[in-house]
C-alpha cells in the first residue's frame, strides 16, 4: 500500500503574498518532507480587525510570487465555507483523507497560538511546522503553546519525520529568512500611492 501523501497548509490572508511567504514554504517542502504544500489564501482573518483586498485578487497576486511546481494557491476555505482554521482541518480530513496534512506557521504566530479559536484542537489533529523570523528566533519557544505542549516537540535534527507523526507533534526550525512583512508591504505601497497623488 503507498505511503499517503504528505500536505503542507499555509494559511493566512496573504495581504499581499511576499518573499516570506516563498521562502517560508521552500524551508518546509525541504526540512519537513513534504510532497506539496497548499497556500490557503483566507477570505479573512478573525484576528485582524481591517479587512484584506479582495479575495479573488489575492489568489491572483499569490499565484505571481509563488511560481513552484509543488505548490498550490488556493481559496479552499472560502469553497469549504469555514472561517476557524480548527473546523478548516477537520473538513480537509474528511474531504482528502487520501492525504496526510501538517500545519505550517511562522513562529510569530506561535507566540499568539493560544488565542487562535481551538488551538488546541488543532494541535491535536495535525503536526504542526514552525519556521522562525527574524528576531523570532528563541522566544517562541517560550510561548503558552510551546510550554504546554513541550513533550510533544519533535527535534530539529528528526524534521524529515514531522509529516508522518501522529498529534500532537510539532517541529520548530530556526533558519534565516527575509525580514519583510504584508504589512511593511502595505505600508510601503500606501506611502508611495501618497507621494504619488501629491505630485499631480
């Protein structure tokens, strides 16, 4: 019987998708062994009190930086009907149980895991991956979530193993990448918009 395939999901608004974002999912296909990874670009983020740009026009901005032939962009939160990442994992579960899934983050999210809706049903039904930003190299793991769950972490060196851990398992990886963020993108876009508008 083949060995299930194993899925990375990386969720988020992608407002917009950025070179993090690329070297994020490169880091995991790599260091976690995993055979694809999914972008779910989400219709919205409960924790985000400002809305993103449309939907469709994320998806298209995704696809354009993130060019990878194990890698696919898509809207399947907003197909599914879901908003909470917990009840997202359970429908893909139940859709593609063909597939074995791990829950991918930057480790800046770990630090405000504990407030995601059912964090901790989500860290019982998938492993979950974590790459580390810079400045966020060693503070993470003194997150709640990292605290609590401090058995169930897999070692750096055994990462190749994460995929086919059962839950809870998860994978902390502190490795370099860019230092540039959606929002420092944002920022930088509505800023050269004004210089823009004040010289007509």
């Amino acid at each position: 019987m083949a060995a299930q395939r194993i899925i990375g999901l990386l969720g988020g608004s992608f407002d917009p998708a950025h070179a993090g974002h690329v070297e994020i999912t490169r880091h995991a296909l790599r260091r976690f062994g995993l055979d694809r990874v999914w972008w779910m670009v989400s219709p919205a983020n409960p924790l985000k009190t400002t809305g993103p740009d449309p939907l469709l026009s994320r998806i298209r901005a995704a696809k354009r930086v993130m060019e990878h032939p194990k890698v696919d962009v898509t809207g399947i939160e907003s197909d599914l009907g879901t908003r909470f990442t917990s009840d997202t994992i359970a429908a893909l579960k139940q859709r593609f149980a063909q597939y074995h899934f791990v829950w991918l983050m930057g480790a800046d999210n770990l630090n405000q895991f504990h407030k995601w809706h059912a964090w901790e049903t989500i860290m019982n039904s998938v492993p979950i991956g974590i790459l580390a930003r810079p400045g966020d190299q060693m503070a993470p793991l003194n997150a709640r979530a990292s605290r609590i769950y401090r058995a169930a972490r897999l070692p750096g060196y055994q990462s190749q193993l994460l995929g086919r851990q059962s839950a809870p398992c998860w994978c902390y990886l502190p490795i370099p990448m860019t230092d540039i963020s959606s929002t420092r993108l944002r920022l930088r876009a509505a800023h050269s918009a004004g210089r823009e508008a004040a010289a007509e």
